[in-house]
C-alpha cells in the first residue's frame, strides 16, 4: 500500500451509490460475519475430524528460523545491516508486530484502524495468530512482519478475516488446507526487498513443516486516486493470473468498475507483483477495504504452483 489520503475524499466519483454508508456497511457487516460464522457452521466448513487432527499435529512454530541461502545473499546485496527471522514467542514480540504495524497503517498510510491501543494495531485474529517478524541485528528492532491464521485456528474464532471482505463459498472445501496470510508490512527504512524475500522465507518454511497447501489473503492496491489504478489493474490480468471460475470469490462491497476509468496503463503494486511471480492467482474483483481504503482481492497461492525459478530461493536451507 502506498501513502493514502483522507479515506472518503477520493470517492466523489461513486456519487449518491456510497455516500455515507461505508461506516453502516462495516458496522452491519462484521455483526453478520460473526452471525454467519457460527461454531457450529465452522466445524462444517472444515470438518470435525479435521479439528481433533490438526489441534494434536500443529505445533507452535520454531521461535528462530534459518535463513534460505537465496535470502541471505539478497540480504548480503541490499547492503541492509544482517537480519533475522523469527517467530513471536509471547504477547511481548506480538505488540512489536503490532506497534510496526501502527505505525505503517495508520501513521504512515492514513488508515482508521478501528481496534488499535496505544499505538498498536490490534483485532480480534491477532490472538489466533503465528507472528512472523524479521529483526534488525544490530537494533534488534521489528523491521518487517506477517501474521498467519493456521485452519486449525480459523476453526477456533470460526471465520477467516477474508469472510469479512469477501463471500468464500466456492473455496470452503479447501479450508481445511489453507492458511490465512494478512497484516503483511515493511519499516519504510528497509523496503529494498530483501526484508519481503526473508518474510517469504520464513513462511515457505512454515507451510512445509505443517504440510499446509494453500496460501490465501486480501492483497491490497492504493486508492488516492479513486479506484482508477484498481480498475486498471484488474482489467489488465490475463487469464493465466486469474484463478479458475470454480475458486473465484465474490466482494461483499465490490468497485464500481464500470463506473470507473479502467483503461490505464498501471504496474501491479511491489508486493502483488511479486506473489504473481511466485504462481500466485487472483481469486476475485476488488473489494473496497473502508477501514484502509484500499481496493483488495483475494490471492491464492497454491506451493504445488510456485514458480521453480524462485522456490528454490525460498524452500532451499
């Protein structure tokens, strides 16, 4: 995500449609969410059995992880100080997590982060959640992380946090087999790539050690200039970049494509590009993230179609 302005002065261009009802659709929908994600309907979703079987198998990760050799010889070029990659063992090392995350989202984007304390982000999915966090050597300090919501821990709270943006149905049979990646971000100091690459890293390893297959979260493209670029970029995915119709996902409140220039001449955002490089498929239209003002769609990335060409840089010991 790119620096954002005040979320609702872009949105002249969607006229009467939206005014004033971003904040009534959040309020009224994370209630709905909650209603629809019942235990009970949860279980379903990701079966019984499953549960019993993936709260005895999961384990906690390892605190440290090694760093892949691709990653410490991007990290050697970056001429970035030595960096390390972790996982948080305790609410200490998560309020870093979640103090980074503060101060990119809401200090350094202009997003209304309605939970955050004290500055730090918080939700109701950091508590289910594994922080990855990549350190600065010498400071020591929290300079890039993600957090991810294994299916064993979806099951607990009983939704993912794409539920809220997105309607799954088409994907509930592959719940069981996927994690849930989202908060993903980086010190503005360190965005040379390494710090994403060690990131990547550090989930590659995650996925392979819980034999999870499946990789899916909101991925987020700046909105200052009103949809335009989110428009754009949608419209110029080949079907290659797409996934197939029977795992697409539907936005709960969709762009107004039609009413938006979607003709330009865009570059995919860093990130986005780099998870389409990867293998990584788009699921669906954009949705309007309020809280960000960032137009998402939902990405999936499957390990059984990363791109040999970087797997080895990721997977390799």
């Amino acid at each position: 995500m790119a620096d954002l302005p005040n979320p609702f002065s872009p949105f002249d261009i969607f006229s009467s449609r939206f005014e004033q009802k971003p904040k009534a659709f959040k309020k009224i929908q994370a209630g709905a969410i909650k209603k629809i994600f019942s235990k009970k309907l949860a279980k379903k979703l990701f079966g019984k059995k499953f549960a019993i079987r993936s709260r005895a198998d999961h384990v906690a990760p390892e605190p440290v992880v090694v760093m892949a050799k691709g990653v410490v010889k991007a990290v050697a070029k970056s001429k970035l100080p030595a960096l390390s990659i972790s996982w948080a063992s305790g609410p200490a090392e998560v309020k870093e997590a979640q103090r980074l995350r503060y101060k990119i989202f809401a200090e350094e984007m202009g997003a209304n982060l309605p939970h955050h304390v004290e500055g730090l982000d918080v939700d109701d999915f950091d508590a289910y959640c594994d922080h990855l966090l990549i350190r600065d050597e010498e400071t020591l300090r929290v300079v890039g992380t993600y957090r991810v919501l294994p299916p064993h821990k979806a099951l607990e709270i009983g939704r993912l946090y794409s539920d809220s943006e997105f309607d799954l149905t088409r994907l509930n049979h592959l719940r069981p087999k996927m994690v849930e990646l989202g908060r993903s971000c980086v010190h503005m100091d360190y965005r040379s790539g390494a710090v994403i690459m060690a990131l990547w890293s550090g989930l590659a390893q995650y996925m392979l050690k819980h034999d999870y297959e499946i990789m899916l979260g909101c991925a987020s493209i700046p909105m200052a200039d009103g949809g335009h670029f989110a428009a754009s970029f949608y419209n110029s995915l080949s079907n290659d970049q797409m996934a197939p119709v029977e795992n697409h996902a539907f936005p709960r409140l969709p762009l107004p494509l039609d009413r938006l220039n979607g003709g330009l001449d865009v570059e995919p955002p860093p990130l986005i590009k780099g998870y389409l490089k990867l293998g990584a498929k788009i699921c669906s239209a954009p949705a309007w993230d309020t809280d960000f003002n960032t137009a998402d769609v939902l990405t999936m990335l499957r390990l059984s179609e990363i791109n040999p060409r970087y797997a080895k840089h990721f997977f390799g010991a």
